[in-house]
C-alpha cells in the first residue's frame, strides 16, 4: 500500500477539473503550502487560472466532504476568496 502524498491528491484533483481554494487544499488534502504547491505546478508548465469568489460558494464545496461551520457574526457571504484551476 502506498502512502497519501497531499500534494498528489491535490494535483490529480484539479487534474479532473476540479476547482480549489486554499482553505479546501489544506482542510480536504492536507497540503501545508498550497501557494507552494501552485507554484511548482507552474514551474512544471501547468497554466493555474483563478478567481474571486465568495466564501459562502467555498463553503458550500467543503461541505459535501466535512462538516465545516462558520461563526455566526462572520459574513462570509460577503467575503471574497480566490479559487484555482488548472486550465486547459
């Protein structure tokens, strides 16, 4: 059996299409450095595509995997996150 490589589980992730957030990369797959991680895709001529959206539609996507609440007085509909994507 071999052992869980975050940053693999990452990749193949987005390599099926998949959209991520930092707070996704480290809740769901354990990656400690998601910047680090996008960088090095890069390097590896990997084109990664993002965009800002609200917290609310990340959370939503964390939910389908975790339970993952947010305090009450956190207006997360309103607060801007980045996602990314490996383009095509």
């Amino acid at each position: 059996m071999s052992e869980y490589q975050p940053a693999l589980a990452l990749r193949e992730h987005m390599l099926e299409g998949h959209r991520v957030s930092l707070l996704e990369a480290i809740l769901l797959f354990g990656v400690q450095g998601p910047n680090a991680e996008f960088g090095r895709m890069k390097k590896e001529g990997f084109i990664i595509k993002n965009q800002r959206v609200p917290m609310a539609k990340i959370i939503i996507r964390i939910n389908k995997f975790v339970s993952c609440s947010v305090p009450d007085a956190l207006p997360y509909r309103e607060i801007q996150m980045t996602e990314y994507w490996i383009s095509r």
